[in-house]
C-alpha cells in the first residue's frame, strides 16, 4: 500500500525512506524487535559509521541476543566495495542461504535491516538494485525471511527512491501512485496496485524493464485486482513490454470493468483485460 505502513512481525518487503538517522533508527529498531519475539534472527546491515549497531548492543534485549546469535550487526562495508555494481541473482542467492541458515540454526527465519543508500548511488547501481528488489521480493514471497529496505532521500533524491520504492508491495513513500511487486507464494505472475496515469508513465515503463516479468503460458499475466486506475498508454506499455520479451499477449486481470471497456474501446491487438470479483 502506499502510505505509512508499520512493520509487524510476518514477513514482509518493505521500502522505506528517510531523511534523518533518527527517524530510520526509530522503525528499524520496531522492526528487529518483532523479528526476535517472532524467534527469528535479526541483521542490520549499515555503514560502518552508523551508530546504531552501538545502541543496539547497549540494549538489554538486543545485547542478549547478540549473545546468542540472535542478531548480527553487518557492515556494508565488509561485504561491497565502493561503486560496486551487484549481481542481482547472487545477491539472492546470499541471502535464501542465509535464511536456511538461520533456520538450521533453530531461528524460525531470518528478518533483515539494510540502510542500501551506498549500494545506489551511480545509475548502474540503482539499475542493478532495482532489479534486485524485484527478484527478491519473489523469493520473500515465499520463504521465511522478511527485509525492510532504507534509502536517504537527501543522499539519493526523490526520482531514485521512487524507482526502488515502487518494486515493493510495502513503503511509507506515500507520493508514489502504483506499486509492481511479486505475487503470493513464489506466483511468476506480477501484482499491479494503485494508479496508472499520464503522471508515471515513465516510472512505470522502468519499472517493468527492471522487473522483467516471466512468461506464463507464453503471455504477460499480470495481477491487478487492487489497480483502481490504468490508462490507455499503459495498457500499451505492457503490450510492448510482452512484445520484446517474446511473449505473445497481455492478460490483466482487475476488478475493474472501466479496464476491460478501453482496452475493447481501442481495439488493443495483444491486450487482453479480464474481470475478476
């Protein structure tokens, strides 16, 4: 959902931005602190600078938990170098071992804090983050891990959050109109939500570049049940989308009829829409 939204302690993706430390520190300690009374082991990951990871370690409850393994203090630094670009499907690989890890270490999963500010400072880097969170936001689907992923908005500035900001199904960016994130349980076919307008034809066109759907039986699925609003140049966005990527058609499925009636209005080649209650 777009908005604030408050990290509980099931397994989530969340995109959050930031303007001061304080603020971050503030929800990424409500964060950690629901994954360990959810039993699960606990990272956060940040530049060696942050003094976070000295408050954590001077809190009883975390301090306890250090003890144990409970929680890892990660810094950025020790695992990237400067202006390295990542390999978005090592990146996961990482950390679904990680998970089992934990989970062979008795955790019932791994929950993970990541400040990832200087992992996207040059384009390359923002391009290969982005298609990261998509990809892992398919493997959180799924798995018992759950991330909440920080940007510095004065570091990064607002066009590039909301590029990172709109491949989750979670953020408190709350000027972002549509969110493309993974489907339930592992689903190939992508989730669709919020508005679809003349105002983000851009973001969205990248956003799908960067998500790069897979086929489903040959065609661009896309689920968009919680899509209240899509235009026409959209609709021809995906069908372009499906076009370079070998697929023969899209299939929207929505609740919305208004969908259905333009896409049969402009006689779309390729497009389908379906209505789903």
């Amino acid at each position: 959902m777009t908005g604030r939204t408050a990290p509980s302690a099931a397994h989530r993706h969340v995109c959050w931005r930031y303007d001061d430390h304080a603020a971050l520190h503030a929800e990424a300690h409500r964060f950690l602190a629901a994954g360990l009374a959810a039993g699960e082991q606990v990272w956060y990951v940040a530049p060696g600078s942050d003094p976070f990871g000295e408050r954590l370690r001077a809190d009883a409850v975390f301090r306890d938990a250090l003890g144990r393994d409970a929680v890892r203090l990660v810094a950025i630094e020790s695992a990237y170098g400067a202006d390295e670009v990542i390999d978005p499907v090592t990146q996961v690989r990482a950390y679904a071992a990680a998970t089992e890890a934990a989970l062979a270490a008795g955790h019932t999963g791994l929950r993970v804090v990541a400040d990832a500010t200087p992992l996207v400072r040059t384009p390359a880097q923002l391009d290969a983050f982005a298609r990261y969170e998509h990809l892992v936001d398919r493997y959180l689907s799924a798995a018992p891990m759950s991330a909440m992923c920080a940007y510095d908005r004065r570091v990064l500035g607002d066009r590039a959050v909301a590029e990172l900001a709109c491949l989750h199904p979670e953020t408190n960016v709350d000027d972002i109109l549509f969110r493309l994130h993974a489907g339930a349980a592992g689903d190939a076919r992508p989730v669709l939500a919020g508005e679809l307008d003349a105002s983000n034809h851009d973001l969205f066109r990248t956003a799908l570049r960067r998500a790069a759907p897979p086929a489903v039986d040959g065609r661009l699925v896309v689920q968009a049940t919680d899509l209240s609003f899509v235009d026409h140049r959209c609709l021809i966005h995906l069908r372009e989308h499906a076009r370079s990527r070998g697929m023969d058609a899209v299939l929207l499925r929505t609740s919305r009829s208004a969908a259905a009636r333009l896409a049969e209005l402009l006689n779309l080649p390729g497009v389908q829409v379906e209505v789903v209650r």
